[in-house]
C-alpha cells in the first residue's frame, strides 16, 4: 500500500513540475474563485452566524420559529438552529460548525453525522444570485433552484428521523462577552476559508491535469462533478433551453461536487464520516433535488 501510494504522489509531483503553466493556470483560477466568490459571499456570513450563535441568540430564534421540528423531524428546536445556520453558511462550512458541536460535546457523533450529512447545501445567495440572475438571468429560475435544494435537505432529514437531534447544555455555563465571540468568529471564519481555498486549490489542479488530454465533450462532465461553481459556470454557456440548463445545476449543486465532499470529511474531524455514506446522501440529494425541481416544472406549466 505504502509503496502504490509512494507511486502515485512521485509521479503527481512529476506532473506538477512538467506541466508547470497548467499548475499555475488552475492556481490562478482557483485563488480567483476563492477570493471573487466564497471570501465576499462567506467571510461575513460566517462571522454573524458565529456570534449569534455564541450569544445564544440563534437558539433562541430557533426555539420560536421552528417548535415544530421536534415532531416532524425529531429535531429539536435548539438543534434544527443548525440547519438554519447551515443554509446561510452552505457546505462546508455548515458542517465546520456542526462538527464543532460535537468537539464541545453538545452533539453527538451520530447526531452530528445525520446533520452533516443531510445539510449539504450552496449558500442562497450563490444560488439565487449568481446562478439565477447571473447565468441564467432569471432570478425565477434560481428561486426553483433553491426551493429544489431546500425540499429535498427537508426530505432527507424527515426519511432518517430514527436518529433524533437534541443539544446538551453548554458546558460553559454563561455566554462569551461580544468582543471575545467577535474575536473568535473572526479567527474561526478566517482558518475555515483559508482551508476551504487550500482543498479548493488542490482540486482545480488536479482537475486539470487529468483531463487536459481528454476529448472536450468529456471535460464538462468532469467538471461538474469535481468543482460545482466551474460545473454551473460553464454550464450556463451551453446552447440549451434555460429550463434544462436550471435542471441541469440543480443536479450539480444536488450532488455538491468532489471538491466539497474532500473539504467536508477533510474539515470535520470529530464526526468520522466514511465516504460511501456521505456519497450516498449525496446521490439521493441529487435525485430528490431533480424531482422537486421537475415538479416545480409541472405547477408552473399548469398555471400558465
């Protein structure tokens, strides 16, 4: 095993020199992705949602709005906060912060993993914005998108409610001062992104360096399952009715791509997810997510 695996990365390393300018071409095209798109779109998401949750406040908002979880997901309410949270911050950074629930013991490890696993979404402003109005330049369309996405998270949480979600008390005891939650978040959101950029980094290079030499018509499959915002990307410029090209992206961002699934198990430590289970939530998000879609099809259709 050792010397298969010494193999492999002696003869990566001999590729990342030979095919220099391809390293650098999908390193530039990786840091522009990370620093255009996930550093605005994250950064300060991640802090807020950070603070409220250290002061408490995200539980409390979720005690109110969400008191019928317990019953229909047997998720409660303090605990579905997390899914809230997780559709603002989207993957993987929505599982950073499960994760850390089960390092300070407020989850446990199944409970975190059921999470994790059904909570693998893109953040809405990616969805809605950038894949609707911008690639597809239909805001409705990307609304159909992310009401696919969150019917099919709702779906797959209420299909494994054999393991209930509850949290433990908080072993602090009180509630951080502003300034330090501040600081943390700060410090939190800065090493989860930096992270997010490295495997992102990694991934595009690779990426480009096994497919460089395929046929053109096999590269775009490709890429939509290794990096979704590069699937979506150039998805949008093929020569397809916009209705298909939304069904389409609502397949890619269903399955969340390789490049999410590394960070996600990379980043989560403490849940000690195996891939085939992660894999397989993935392939029943990408079919529910296709059908709630094809469905949204069907009523729009029948109204007009």
């Amino acid at each position: 095993m050792k010397k298969g695996m010494t193999i492999v990365f002696f003869t990566l390393l001999a590729a990342l020199l030979y095919y220099g300018s391809v390293t650098y071409e999908a390193s530039c095209q990786a840091l522009a992705i990370w620093f255009e798109k996930l550093v605005p779109s994250l950064f300060a998401a991640m802090v807020v949602i950070r603070i409220l949750d250290g002061q408490g406040l995200l539980a409390a908002l979720s005690r109110r709005l969400f008191g019928f979880t317990e019953n229909l997901f047997h998720i409660s309410p303090d605990a579905f906060s997390l899914v809230f949270a997780s559709f603002f911050l989207g993957s993987p950074a929505g599982q950073i912060l499960i994760d850390d629930y089960v390092r300070d013991g407020r989850l446990s490890q199944a409970e975190g993993r059921r999470l994790a696993c059904c909570v693998t979404v893109s953040t809405p402003s990616f969805i809605l914005i950038t894949c609707g109005s911008v690639l597809l330049q239909s805001f409705q369309y990307g609304l159909m998108i992310w009401l696919a996405e969150f019917f099919a998270v709702m779906l797959l949480l209420f299909f494994t409610r054999s393991t209930p979600v509850a949290l433990q008390l908080d072993p602090r005891g009180s509630v951080p001062s502003l300034f330090e939650n501040l600081k943390d978040a700060v410090v939190q959101a800065g090493v989860s992104l930096y992270f997010i950029g490295a495997y992102l980094l990694l991934t595009l290079v690779l990426l480009n360096l096994t497919t460089m030499k395929l046929p053109s018509a096999w590269q775009l499959p490709i890429q939509c399952v290794t990096e979704f915002s590069l699937g979506t990307n150039n998805l949008a410029l093929l020569p397809l009715a916009v209705p298909l090209k939304a069904l389409l992206m609502t397949l890619v961002l269903g399955f969340a791509s390789f490049s999410v699934h590394l960070q996600v198990l990379s980043l989560t430590p403490h849940l000690h997810l195996t891939y085939l289970r992660y894999l397989g939530y993935r392939l029943m998000q990408t079919g529910l997510a296709g059908s709630v879609f094809l469905f949204l099809m069907m009523l729009q259709r029948l109204r007009g």
